[in-house]
C-alpha cells in the first residue's frame, strides 16, 4: 500500500427501516382528499358548462351566477372540510 493512499473501509451506517405513518385526521385524510378533489372537479365542470350556455344564449345569465356562486359555495366547503379533518385528527405521535 502506497503512503499515499487511504485504505477504503467497507463501512455501511445502520440505517432504520421507516416507520408506517398512520393518518392524521379524524376520518381517513386520502379519502377525505379523493372526495374534495372530485367534488371540487364535478363543480368546476357545472360551472364551465353553465357559462357556455349562457354565452350561447341557452340560459339566462340568472342560472348562470346561481350555478356558479352554489358551485363555489359547494367546492369552498368541500376544501375547508378536507383542512379542519387534518386539524381535528390524532396527533402525530399517536399520544391522544
């Protein structure tokens, strides 16, 4: 061995197997978010449907605000349901 060189170790650090994370929330946080994100969709989609109607003169433009501030409405509680089930949940640690 040169007096140059530096003798290679072979040394792997122990590495911990990851833990499985239970969900925070207080009913199960994905299926909360898979509703609020097709819930959310469906009522983006009424809306543009509504729109073009009304642009297209086959509703009035009554139906269409009415449609698209219930589709707000609807979509914005669906949103902030999904935020309060991630803060009324279990804590992190699994302690309550």
């Amino acid at each position: 061995m040169d007096q140059g060189t530096i003798p290679s170790l072979n040394f792997q650090p122990p590495i911990a197997a990851p833990q499985k994370r239970k969900p925070r929330g207080f009913l199960n946080p994905g299926k909360v978010r898979a509703f609020a994100f097709w819930v959310i969709t469906v009522c983006i989609v009424v809306s543009i449907v509504a729109s073009v109607l009304a642009i297209w003169d086959f509703s009035k433009s009554d139906a269409l605000w009415r449609t698209i501030a219930t589709c707000v409405v609807v979509a914005g509680g669906c949103g902030l349901f999904a935020i309060v089930n991630l803060s009324f949940g279990a804590p992190q640690d699994g302690s309550a």
